[in-house]
C-alpha cells in the first residue's frame, strides 16, 4: 500500500513524530512505500537541523534524515508553516534578509499543494498529531 | 491535473484563536480547491467558533481570518458542515453562525446556503465515505 504521512507536532512535546517514524520504518520493511511525508504546523520543527538533544535519547530529526536516506523518502516541510515558525534553508534565509538557516538538508520546504498531492497519489493519508 | 477526484473533508475542532490551528486549516483547505477534487469542511468541539458571527479580535492583537470563510464559496467549497451537538453543547444555535453561501451553477448561479447542519452520527457516516480526511 501506497502512503502519504502528515504530522502536524513539533519533536519531543508530542508523541506524533515519534509514532509516525516508526510507523514508517514498519510499513517500509513489510514492503508498504511512502509516497511523502509531509510536516505542517508545529510538525515543520522536526526539520531542525541545529537540535542538540542529550546523547542518551533520541535525535528525532537524524532519525528522519537516515530513514529517508535509506528509502529515498520525501520529506516536505510547509514552507508557510515553516516562515512563521523562523525555519528557513539558505535560500528562503536569503530572500527574507535573514542571517541564518535551520533546514536539515534530508527535507525540502515546497507548498501546501504537495500535502494535497500527497492525498491524491497515495491510497492511505495518515495524519500524526492531535 | 488529476486522474481521479477523490473526496476530501476537513475537520475543524479547535477555537479560532490562541493557536493557529484554525488559520493553518484554512490554507489547506484553500489549496485543495486548486485540485479539483471533492471538498467539504465539518466544525465540531470549539471548532463551531472559527465560523461564529461578529467576530472581533481587536484586543487580543490576533488577525481576525474570519471574512475569509466567506471566499469558499468562490472556491466552489459549498459542504459545511457544522455539528448540531457542538452547537448546542456550547449554548449557540445556527443563528451565531456565519451565512456561507455559494452561487450554484447549475441553478443560473442562484445563491445557495453552503453551511448544513448535521448530527455527529450523520458526520461518522459521512467521514466514513471520504478518501482523505485531515483534521485539526
């Protein structure tokens, strides 16, 4: 089966981006493909690149970016979502006059048509969060 | 764009202010009017206030977004639904509730009530029959 995955909550304060990892990583080893992952409002957090959680514990972001390495995942972060969050890449940092940037290179920032697309293409969309 | 129209419902719990939840349904729901599929919204739990009438946010600084639901008519977005429990649980009727409306083409473009008001059992039948549904 075919999915596209939503999560709508930021790392660590909430269960939803945990659970939708491991839901991924279990679909994907009995053979499921995930057609895209998609991070909207608080969700867009987990694609901090500069998160330094304590080394006994997990790194949600770097648990992103293997998974998606591994399977060649789409990982979409709200690019609207994201700018009224303060996460940026280097180029929406420059064309907003900002001095740094956040995004971990494993996601890409697009638009709200990518979580709808997401929608259309896949059999199942599964939302994470409240 | 698509190759099939599926149906889309979005679900709408939460208070229009405080967070934005609210808002950022909204521009969901806005973008899925792009892709030509079947859309409707449903309000439930405090979600009924994001369509309450006279909204005023001037002294809490928050942007009042409330003038746009009556764009989603514009947006052929005409299947609101708003639950009849919700209402009543919180002491509001259909009266407190903003007159969306459309204007049906099919109908030499006569204007049309857009919000319909359905018991929670309607809405589980109703969300049983959706491709995709995206609640906040």
């Amino acid at each position: 089966m075919k999915f596209t995955l939503l999560i709508n909550e930021g790392p660590y304060q909430h269960q939803a981006s945990d659970t939708a990892y491991q839901f991924a990583k279990a679909a994907l080893a009995k053979g499921h493909e995930i057609y895209r992952v998609f991070f909207y409002n608080d969700g867009v957090n987990n694609a901090t690149r500069l998160a330094v959680p304590p080394q006994d514990d997990r790194n949600i972001t770097e648990n992103w970016a293997a998974l998606a390495k591994e399977h060649e995942l789409d990982m979409v972060v709200c690019i609207a979502a994201a700018q009224r969050r303060g996460m940026l890449d280097a180029d929406e940092a420059g064309r907003q006059g900002k001095d740094a940037d956040n995004i971990h290179p494993a996601f890409r920032i697009s638009g709200l048509g990518q979580l709808v697309e997401g929608g259309i293409q896949a059999d199942r969309l599964l939302t994470f969060g409240d | 764009m698509s190759e099939s129209i599926k149906k889309f419902m979005f679900v709408n719990t939460k208070a229009p202010y405080g967070t934005v939840y609210a808002l950022e349904s909204l521009e969901v729901v806005l973008i899925s009017a792009a892709f030509d599929q079947s859309v409707s919204l449903v309000f439930c739990d405090d979600g009924v206030f994001q369509i309450a009438n006279n909204q005023n946010t001037e002294a809490s600084g928050m942007k009042n977004f409330s003038p746009a639901y009556k764009a989603l008519g514009d947006y052929d977005i005409n299947k609101i639904y708003v639950e009849t429990e919700s209402l009543e649980e919180r002491g509001l009727t259909l009266d407190n509730i903003m007159a969306l409306t459309y204007e049906d083409e099919d109908d030499d473009w006569a204007e049309k009530p857009s919000i319909i008001p359905a018991t929670r059992a309607e809405l589980a039948d109703l969300m049983d029959e959706q491709d995709v549904v995206i609640s906040s």
